[in-house]
C-alpha cells in the first residue's frame, strides 16, 4: 500500500523499469594497478564492492522479500569463504536459542 501511494502514477503517465549501468571499476584497478602497487586494503575494498554490485544485479528486479534474503546470505557466505552461514534466534530473558540453517 506505501509503495502504491509513493509510485502511483499520474494520467497519461507511464513508469518503466530502467536497468541501472554497471560500474567499471576494473578499469579504475588497471590503471591503479600500471601506476603503483595495490594494497591488501584497496584489493578488499575492491573485490567487496564488486560483490555488492553483483548482488544488486542479480537482485535488481526482484521483489520477494525471502529471496533478498536467501541471496544476500549466500553471497556473504561465499565472500567470506565460510562453511556456514543462517540466522541465529536467541531468547535474552529465557536464555533459549536456536538456529536457522540457511547454507
């Protein structure tokens, strides 16, 4: 309903969907690459951006809140190298806690 009021459109109105132009920041590391070293720092800050900007492609058009979800998880999981990645649910007052096993 918000988004139905923030985007409802006007007569003779019409709204597309324009796919945003991907950024090219391999070229920008080429050439940081011919004129000096490149860090650790710089290649992290680098390689994260580019995963960023790979998630928000792939998740440009869709709108299921689940599948925002699962995608941003695994692309985190698959950054980081890590064997496991999911939701932890904890309870503070009745101490209990659980698991959800996403990866």
């Amino acid at each position: 309903m918000f988004f139905e009021k923030l985007f409802r459109k006007k007569e003779g109105q019409t709204i597309e969907r324009v796919e945003a132009p991907s950024i090219e920041t391999t070229k920008i590391m080429e050439s940081a690459a011919n004129s000096a070293l490149i860090t650790d720092e710089q290649k992290y800050v680098h390689d994260f951006r580019m995963t960023l900007t790979g998630l928000e492609q792939r998740l440009h058009t869709s709108e299921s809140n689940e599948k925002i979800s699962m995608e941003a998880i695994k692309t985190g999981c698959d950054f980081y190298e890590a064997e496991w990645a999911g939701i932890l649910i904890a309870d503070v007052e009745t101490e209990a806690c659980g698991s959800d096993d996403l990866l």
